[in-house]
C-alpha cells in the first residue's frame, strides 16, 4: 500500500511538473515570442509579388504611339511547397498550351521560393488557371512591351528586358522616368501554398511611369527607312544609315540605319545568317551579333567624312576672311605638300583656272589643301574644338563615341592639307550633321534633340525640353556665304540631289577605308549632305553608304537617296513651289562677248552673275568662261561665274 502510494505521489509530482513545463512554454510561446511567431507565420501564410508598373508610351511628334505597354498576366510557383512539379507543369500547359517539362523543369531548379512559369497570359487563361486551385499556383498582374510598327526606328526606340528595364535606346536612356515605381501583391496561401480563395489579399498600387514624346515624326522615319532598305538592296551595301534634322532648333527629325532589328524580337536573327550558320554559334558568337544588330551606327561608328568635310575647311576660311568666294584658284590636278603628290579626284586630268566658289563645285582637291595652308593648324584645330568636332554632341541616347583625330602636336603640313578635304579625321554622323546644320542657320550650334516633352498619366506635359543653341560659332555672313556654296554645288538639274521646284543645296564627299594598316582604294565610303528649301533651310539630310558595290561616289550613290527623302517630305507636307520664282532657264553662250553685252543677256533671262577677277576695269573686257557651261537649264537667280581677260 505504502509503495503504491509513493508511486502515486511521483506520478502527479511529475504531472505537476509536466503542468508547470507546459504552463511556462505556453507563456513563452504567447507572451515572449508570440509577435515574433505571429509574424513568422505571416510571413509563411502571406506572400508578397512585385509587381511591375505600367510602362510609359514613347509617342512621335505628332502623338502616335511608337511603344506602350499592355496588362497581362503572369503564373508564379511557390516552388518550396510544390511536391509533385510534373503534375503541377501538366496542369498549366493544358491550360494555357505550353511546354509541360519547360514548366516543370522551372519549378525543379529554382533557386528562389518563387519563381515565374509563364508570361503574356490573357484574363480569361489567368481565371482559368485560378479556377483549378492548383497547389503553390498564384497569378498576378503583369505588363507586355509593344512595339507596333515593329522595327521602325529600332537603333534609336530600344528595347525593354525580361524584367522590364530599359537596356537599348530611348528605353534606356529614359528608363527612370519611363518605368514607374513598382507594388506589391500580397496574398494569403494554405500549408500547400495554394492562394486561398477568401483570404487576405490587396495590393499596393504600382505608380505607372511617365510617356515621352519625340521629335520623330514617324511617317518621315518611315519614308527614311523604306529609301534606305531599296538603297542597301540596290548597292549590296554594308549599312545605309541617315539621319534627317531640322536646323533651327536642332530637333531630330527622322534618324535610321539598315539593316536593323525588329523591336519586338530583338534577339530575332537576321535574313542574312543561315540556319546552318545560327546553330553554329556560341552563346559568346550570338552574344556579339546582337550588340552589333543593336549598335546605332549613327552615333556609335565613325567614317572619314571626305569631301563634305570641305565645308568645314570653307566656314573657317570664310570667318577669317582668309578667302573670297570669287578668289582665284588653279587646279593642276595635284599639288605637293614635302615631296609627296596629293591628287585630285581628277586626276589625271585637272580643274585649271578656277573661283573659290568654282573650286567647291568641283570639290577641288589642290584649291583645299591651299586654303587649309593659309588657314593653319593651330587655327584649323582651334575652329574643330569651337565647331563641336572633338567631343560627343550630348544626345539622349546611350553609347555615343566621339570623333577620332591626330592630336595637334602630331599635325604636320601633309596631315593639315589631306585634314581640309576630310582625311585623316573620323567623326559621327551626328556631329556632321548638327555642324553642317549650324553653318545654314545663321551659325548656332544647336544640341540635338529627341525628346520634346514628359506627359504623365492624365496626358499633362510635365516636362518640356527647348531648343538648346550651344554656342554661336560662325557670323550671319558666313552662314550666308556657306548656304551659296551649298546651293551652288548641286546647281542645276543635272545634279542627282536637285528637285524641281525646291532650291536643294548640298555636298557630297567619298572616301577610302583603312582595311588593316592600309587605305583600300576599291573600299570607300559614300555620302551627301542636302539642304533644303536653300532660302530658309528646314532640312538637313546627311545619307552615309558604307562600302556600296555599285557605285562609288557620293554624288553618284548617296545624293539621290537624299533626293529621294526630301521629296518624300515635301510630299507629305503638301508643299507646292511657287512657279514664278522656279521657273527654269537656260544658260547662254557668253564666251567671247564683251562684259557689257554678256550681263546684258544674263540679266534679260534672269541670271545673276559674279566674275573673276572681282573688279572690272573695262566694260569691253572679253569673257574667257563661264560656270555653269552654256546649255545648262537652272533655275531663275542662278549665280553665273564668268572670268574675263585681265
């Protein structure tokens, strides 16, 4: 009896220690840990998903949408609790027609609690995935990149990634503003995982990013294109690229490169590499493919500009006043500069007796190399540096290079003379064209611009970006001078950038690519810069053709591929030229009439004139030549260059 009554003792001893135990874990687990466990099993029960904002629209100048974003619908899986993924994969895909194993292969190998199974879903496939009530599934809003045109205006649009960010382009440049401030979806899940119909779910709303609106006038951006496509199809070429600016506030107008990419599929491989070829890549070889299909050749190559480049050489002969436009020139079809020949493109015949005016017509070679000498290099440098030619122009697009040239300590008398008829220096496209814009409108160098204004949710402007002028870098006098250049190079109609009915001005240029460690004459680059209409110039079109296999020169390649543009535009702004004032003529044979009698006729057809030398002393001076030939239909106002005896 006494033994069993110990036993009882020690039974509810321990029972009221066990009572204690428990008692005092209780406490612990309610009292001391229980906000902490109540937030673990929060944080277990509740989950919360990113999610993305609605992107920003990119809409040209005109308010067409050229990218936007779309809701849609991603699947996630809670890949910690899902214990049969091939099942769970098999139930998705039949929904959804998707590849089960790439699903399920997903949810196997994910190094995160959750991870995305599937993308671009509609509403009604998210409602039906919800309906199956598949464990460790939950859905949540996403956004879509649309491109609807497709690859218009690919190098300078860009792209978005996977998650959403910028990584190419305006997509790039403007991602911070564009992309918003992303929320966040919590929901509540079951011990499987499984989103619980009625439990706890909100959102904290997303802020949806801000659109921008462009300079690109996409109807213009498509005639570009269509031009460009015809052109490196027509010349077998290794890129047409333009770029089309308004040079009055330095607003980009049309910009383009071919070939390019479609937006939509940017990893999409081109026509031009095989299958055969493709399957043969390396991740690394298909890696630096896409960089160079990406590659905006406009502001990320540079070219040797040629003899557009003597435009830069005339503005600042020009500004010094170390020439004028009816000086005298002789052209032997070479010069020498320290025993060493440097040829004409003439050569071997020559331009002879010729007006500095007459010399850029002919884009004279020897008459350059003269002009840079009394130029001078410091000062032909220091006018590089004020023209904008030794740094990047700014713009808002990423991955601009800069100009390649000698420094000025290694510029010697050969590097100054070939430098004056653009050899020896490379610059961008867009340099080119913002300083060849800059001496047409009035001499301001102006910052490129692509973006005109940041609109928010309610279509407000909140933002406006002017025209920005950089610096005055020539006088009104020279712009004058550089824009009779200009419009004397294409002169009459039977120059390939002329167009009846608008005064075009322009200069073309053609040089030769270092292959290796040597100049490869049969390799060349090919362009022409047009202006127009020349009175009030509007447009500055430069077209670059990179190793064409038809033609060769600029005038004979590139000047009517601007003439193709700019008819383009002037078509589509309805502009009908005043026939009073294009209203053609032919020029008279002058040649061997006194001075007196030749203006006389000049006058009676409408020509205007200018001679060489500048001062006549007799009347009955004898006309020696003429520039334009006798024959040549102009328009009214033309410039006739007449030399007379001395």
């Amino acid at each position: 009896m006494q033994k069993q009554r110990k036993r009882m003792l020690f039974i509810f001893i321990w029972i009221i220690i066990a009572m204690v135990a428990l008692v005092v874990r209780l406490f612990y687990i309610q009292v001391i840990t229980g906000e902490e466990l109540a937030k673990k099993a929060e944080r277990q029960q509740v989950k919360s998903i990113v999610v993305p904002a609605k992107r920003g629209d990119i809409l040209d100048r005109n308010g067409d949408r050229i990218a936007f974003s779309m809701k849609t619908y991603s699947v996630w899986a809670n890949a910690t609790n899902i214990m049969k993924p091939n099942e769970t994969g098999a139930l998705i895909a039949e929904t959804i027609e998707e590849d089960a194993k790439a699903i399920s292969d997903a949810i196997i190998n994910s190094k995160t609690s959750f991870v995305k199974v599937a993308t671009d879903l509609t509403k009604s496939e998210a409602d039906l995935i919800r309906s199956k009530n598949i464990w460790g599934i939950s859905i949540t809003e996403d956004t879509k990149r649309i491109y609807p045109y497709g690859n218009l205006a690919s190098h300078v649009i860009g792209n978005v990634n996977a998650d959403n960010e910028g990584f190419l382009g305006l997509e790039m440049h403007y991602n911070t503003l564009l992309k918003g401030e992303p929320g966040l979806h919590h929901i509540t899940t079951d011990v499987h995982g499984r989103q619980l119909a009625y439990g706890e779910e909100n959102l904290s709303a997303p802020i949806n990013g801000k659109s921008i609106r462009l300079t690109l006038d996409d109807s213009i951006q498509y005639f570009l294109e269509t031009r460009l496509e015809d052109a490196l199809m027509a010349e077998n070429a290794k890129t047409v690229s333009a770029i089309v600016m308004d040079p009055n506030s330095g607003e980009i107008i049309g910009m383009a490169s071919k070939p390019d990419y479609d937006l939509n599929n940017p990893r999409e491989k081109r026509a031009d590499v095989s299958d055969e070829t493709w399957a043969e890549m390396t991740n690394e070889d298909r890696v630096t493919y896409w960089h160079s299909i990406w590659k905006n050749p406009i502001l990320s190559n540079t070219y040797e500009p040629g003899s557009t480049f003597k435009a830069v050489t005339s503005a600042i002969a020009l500004e010094e006043h170390l020439v004028e436009m009816d000086d005298s020139f002789h052209c032997n079809g070479y010069t020498t500069v320290n025993g060493i020949r440097l040829k004409c493109w003439i050569y071997p015949a020559s331009h002879g007796h010729e007006t500095f005016l007459q010399a850029f017509v002919n884009s004279c070679n020897p008459t350059f190399v003269e002009v840079a000498k009394k130029i001078g290099a410091e000062t032909f440098y220091d006018y590089l540096d004020q023209f904008g030619l030794f740094e990047k122009t700014g713009i808002d697009l990423p991955n601009e290079a800069n100009s390649i040239s000698l420094p000025f300590e290694s510029v010697g008398p050969i590097e100054l003379a070939t430098l004056s008829y653009g050899h020896g220096i490379n610059v961008t496209m867009l340099q080119m064209t913002r300083v060849i814009s800059a001496f047409v409108n009035g001499g301001y160098l102006m910052k490129p611009q692509l973006v005109k204004e940041v609109i928010d949710e309610t279509g407000e402007v909140i933002l406006e970006f002017a025209p920005e002028i950089e610096e005055r870098i020539i006088s009104q006098e020279t712009s004058d001078k550089m824009k009779d250049l200009f419009t004397a190079a294409v002169g009459s109609n039977k120059h390939r950038a002329y167009i009846d009915g608008i005064t075009v001005g322009g200069k073309s240029g053609t040089s030769t690519k270092m292959v290796g460690s040597e100049y490869q004459e049969d390799v060349v680059v090919s362009s022409f810069v047009g202006i127009a209409p020349m009175e009030n110039p509007e447009y500055v079109v430069l077209v670059v053709v990179d190793e064409p296999q038809v033609g060769s020169t600029g005038t004979e390649v590139a000047a009517p591929i601007v003439r193709s543009i700019l008819e383009d535009i002037f078509r589509y702004r309805n502009v009908v030229p005043d026939i009073s004032v294009l209203e053609s003529v032919e020029i008279p044979n002058l040649i061997g009439l006194p001075y007196e009698e030749a203006i006389e006729m000049l006058d009676k057809v409408g020509l205007q004139y200018s001679t060489e030398p500048i001062v006549i002393e007799d009347s009955m001076q004898i006309i020696l030549d003429q520039f334009p030939k006798a024959g040549t239909k102009v328009d009214k106002n033309t410039i006739v260059i007449l030399s007379v005896e001395s």
